[in-house]
C-alpha cells in the first residue's frame, strides 16, 4: 500500500512539473502575436487616450503589436468581466481604473469580480488628481476658507457633481466628511456640464480632472485652491494638496494593467518589465502630462495592496454618501 501511494505522489509530481515546464516554454516564447488590451471606456475618454499612449510603447518593449479594444458599458463591467474570462495566456490585457473596477462595482448588487482577488495585476502606471475648483465670485482663496465659508453658509451652497457615484461626487463627499461640513450636491449630466455650473455661478465649488478646468483657471473664470494628491505636484504648479489643510485626503484617479487569473506569473513578470520600460520613456511621460496625468509605479504586488487600500476607502466614502448598491 505504501508503494503504491509513493508511486502515485511520484506520478502526481511528474505531472505537475510537466505543467510547469510547458508554462514556462509558453512564458519564454511570450509574446509570439499581437497583445491584446481591453479598456472598458468609451473611445476618446482619458482612459482611452492614457491606454493607447501606453499601448504604443508597450507593443514596443514587447516586439509586438499591443491594440486597443474598446468595451465600455455599465460603469466599466462589461469590458472587465470580459477580460477577467477571457483565457490566461497573457495575450488578453485589461486596463483597469478606479471607476471601472472599484468604484462601479460597489454601486452593483450582482458583480462576478473582485478587483483584488481575481486577476492577476501586472502594475499602475499613471495617476490622475482632481483639483478642487470654486467660483471666483465666492469669497474663498483656499480650502479652509472654504470649509469656514460653507459652515457659515450651510443653507445656500452647493456642490456641483458629474453624477451620482461620480468621482467629482465621492471626492467632494470625503472632503465634507473629513471637515465636517455640509454642501448640498447638484448632479449633472458629466464633469463638462458640471464645470460649467460653476463657470456659470449656478454651483458654487466642485472637484473635477485636472485637464477639464485648467485653461478656466488660467483665464481667470474659475479659482482653484487645492488639488487631491497627498503631495504637490510640479504638473500643478503652486495649487497646494487639499492634505495640507485635511490631513489624510486622498482621491485621484489613476490607472493600471491587470491580466486574467491564472496568467503564467513568467508572463506577467515580462509584462510588468516592459510596462516600466515605457513608462520611464519621455515621450509617454509627456504624453501622460497632457492627459493631467503623472506616471504611477510599481511592482504587481505593491498595484495589489493599493487596489486593497483604495478599495476599503472607497467603501467608506460610499458609505458617506448614503449611496445603495441597485
């Protein structure tokens, strides 16, 4: 009985070692064909526009061809569940986003993934902050001037949105929870139309990326006076964190690659090698810079614990919000 047990561990080891070695021959020759990568936005968003940046370069550090394929739809599910199934062979990339695998997730009830647990995550590679914008007829020049001005003013200001569960939405709900104070939130349909409220003095203060509102601010139709990286940012000149004022705020958006679970980790170490060959490129740097974001990295372990950290503040801001999962 003994030997035939040894035997059978022995013929259970053989196999298991002829399966690592056809990974690793399939991990050696990777990539043999074109890569491709899902981005679950719609064609000329920033997440597009980020991902074909990257994409470019990356078929380049790969020796072949890395194309965009866009799915988009309900909030980012659709096209991450379609790479989440798709087969782990390191040909089929998703480019993952706060929106798309933390934060449309939390506002569903029935969601077949953990943006955690069920892929294989290769790295980050850009971030986006959002900066903090009022109208400039408000009599406020800096985050605490703001917080003081709503206190005083509870029954009149307002908050403009780009939606309910919207990024403008859950980063200007955080900043009312961390100060303690209150604004009454105006939805609209986009962070264009939601600028524009302010633009217009029809909503008093927003938070929105970067890239939508800087040229308002350089002409003198908006005022900013913070911005949601913990740190300054060269790209943002002289608007100092909101941080600086509400220590511990934190809520940029930002950017990275994850592969199907089951992806030969021999695959994403070599995906992960060439995602940091491009992104140390100036051209995909500056090609970032234009989009209102900055280079983002790290290794596949340090993407998984922020997407664990993001995670659990998310539900937390969500929670704030008073917003259920339909």
């Amino acid at each position: 009985m003994l030997n035939i047990l040894l035997r059978a561990l022995v013929a259970f080891a053989a196999l298991f070692a002829s399966v690592d070695a056809l990974a690793q021959d399939a991990a050696r020759d990777y990539p043999s064909r074109a890569v491709r990568m899902l981005v679950p936005n719609a064609p000329g968003s920033s997440i597009d526009t980020m991902s074909r940046i990257v994409a470019a370069k990356l078929g380049d550090a790969l020796g072949q061809s890395v194309f965009v394929e866009n799915r988009d739809g309900a909030g980012g599910l659709i096209g991450v569940e379609a790479g989440r199934t798709a087969k782990p062979d390191g040909y089929t990339l998703i480019c993952a986003s706060n929106g798309s695998m933390l934060i449309a997730p939390l506002l569903k009830k029935s969601v077949p993934y953990d943006a955690v647990n069920d892929f294989e995550h290769i790295g980050s590679f850009a971030v986006t902050p959002n900066v903090l914008i009022v109208n400039p007829e408000l009599p406020v020049k800096s985050v605490k001037e703001l917080i003081d001005y709503a206190r005083a003013n509870r029954a009149t200001i307002n908050m403009a949105s780009a939606g309910v569960g919207s990024q403008s939405h859950l980063s200007g709900v955080l900043l009312m929870t961390m100060a303690n104070f209150e604004s009454l939130v105006v939805p609209h349909k986009g962070g264009g139309p939601s600028v524009n409220s302010v633009v217009a003095g029809q909503t008093h203060w927003t938070f929105t990326p970067a890239p939508a509102v800087m040229p308002f601010v350089k002409n003198g139709r908006l005022r900013a006076i913070g911005q949601s990286l913990p740190r300054r940012s060269a790209m943002l000149g002289d608007i100092p964190p909101v941080a600086d004022s509400i220590p511990g705020y934190d809520f940029s958006g930002w950017a990275g690659l994850v592969a199907p679970k089951g992806t030969p980790q021999a695959v994403i170490d070599r995906l992960h090698a060439a995602l940091m060959k491009t992104l140390d490129l100036a051209e995909v740097k500056d090609g970032l810079a234009k989009q209102g974001a900055e280079v983002f990295t790290g290794s596949p372990e340090d993407f998984r614990k922020f997407l664990a950290q993001d995670q659990a503040s998310t539900v937390k801001v969500i929670q704030a919000a008073k917003l259920q999962a339909d």
